[in-house]
C-alpha cells in the first residue's frame, strides 16, 4: 500500500504539477491586475529595506519567481535567496532569474532551514505561509533572522468572503488551484502567534482589494477604490489579504 505523502510532500507534488502543466504556480500571478498587486507588494516591502543597502533576503515559496522579478526589479542590489520545496518551480525560478547575479534559488524546506542562525536581514513570502503550519515556519523564520530583522508576508485574508468559501469547500479550492492544506488566516490570531514567538514591532493589517480578475482597462481605476476601502474601518477588514510586518 503506497504511503500517504506528508504535507511538504504534498505542497511539492501539487507545485511541480501546476508548472508543468502551467509554467506557473497560480493563475493570478500573470493576469494585469496579478501583476499590478504583485509589483505594489514589492515597492512596499522594498521601501522597509531601508537599510543596509544590500540586505540579504530569504524568500519562502519562490515557486517560479513572480513575486522575486518585481522585488529585484525594485531593489537590484538586495541579496535575494529564494526557496521552495518543488523542484520544477525552483528550476524555472533560475532560468527566468538568470539577469540577477545577486539572487539564488535553491529547494528547500521553510519548516527545516539549511542555513545558520541570525544570516539574514529579512525573511520574507508572498501568499505562502498559509500553505504551512505557521508556528514552526515562524519559529524557523525567526532562527535566521538577525537581531531587528524584518518578518514581512502577504498572506490571504479568511474574512474575505471568496477566501473564505474557495479555503473551506474544497472542490471549489481545487478548481481555482489550491493545494490540499493551504488555508487562510484571520488577523488577530496570526499577530497573537508572532508575538508568542517573541516578534516585536507586530501589525497585521487588512490590505489589497484589487482581485487578479480585474481586465486590465479598469485596474488603476480599481485599485484607487481599493486604497480607500484599505482606509475605511469595518470593510477594510474584508480585503483580499493581510500585510503582515514584525521584528525580531
């Protein structure tokens, strides 16, 4: 009897399955409006890599690059390594990161890190986390960093209500291309998490209602709506995803 694959497994075999079928890990990453969340979560995160002028950056879940290009794009000198645990997502990472002399990509685990404590100057994702179970991907995230290092993750919002359905009714998860355990998170018990892992600094905070499906013409017109309702109390708390920033 063949036995069951354990979660990283599972995470890994759905990943390198969507590449080869996709050359992609998630069908909102490529849209105009996938691309325009993607490049203003670079900018933000860029813009809190004040300091050193280089920084060395840990990526959990690189999958193929999407989120590495814009972040590169922004920061050209940061030292980027970017992991993941499907092979086939990491090998198209490099190909397509090839202009970067400055950043790697390598397979590994984020639960399990092959690297020494206190290397890096920020550990980072994009919509990654809730593929893990987050305390000890916090806890490991927090082993690498160094002394008033930055913990920065977008990550998607439970209170959406299209999260909320396409995370518990599983046949609708799977037709927008979820992996079998990825969840959602709310808020307040994700920030109650970092706190109990010692993060200083913490906020989570609604963000982004801009939805990949948004045709292109009415992108910048969508996106300003969204900056508002980011602002507005009661429906912000019911945007697409969560910034999540914390210090070490």
């Amino acid at each position: 009897m063949k036995e069951p694959l354990d979660r990283s497994q599972a995470e890994a075999a759905h990943f390198d399955r969507l590449v080869e079928s996709t050359a992609e890990i998630w069908w909102g990453s490529v849209t105009a409006a996938g691309k325009e969340r993607l490049r203003r979560r670079a900018r933000l995160l860029a813009a809190q890599l004040a300091s050193p002028a280089d920084p060395r950056v840990l990526e959990f879940g690189c999958g193929v690059g999407a989120f590495s290009l814009p972040l590169l794009d922004a920061r050209p000198a940061l030292r980027l390594v970017g992991i993941d645990v499907s092979v086939k997502s990491v090998a198209l990472a490099v190909e397509r990161m090839r202009g970067f002399a400055n950043a790697r990509f390598e397979v590994a685990n984020a639960l399990s890190l092959p690297y020494p404590a206190d290397l890096f100057d920020a550990v980072v994702g994009n919509s990654v986390l809730h593929h893990l179970p987050p305390k000890p991907a916090i806890a490991e995230a927090q082993r690498v960093l160094k002394p008033g290092g930055l913990f920065w993750f977008c990550e998607p919002n439970m209170l959406n209500p299209q999260i909320a359905v396409e995370k518990n009714i599983k046949p609708i998860g799977r037709w927008l291309q979820n992996s079998p355990d990825e969840t959602a998170f709310f808020r307040w018990s994700l920030a109650s998490e970092l706190r109990d892992a010692g993060f200083t600094q913490v906020e989570v905070r609604p963000f982004d209602f801009l939805h990949p499906i948004v045709p292109a013409p009415l992108v910048r017109s969508i996106d300003r709506l969204g900056l508002l309702l980011e602002r507005t109390p009661l429906l912000r708390e019911f945007s697409g995803s969560l910034l999540i920033t914390a210090r070490k």
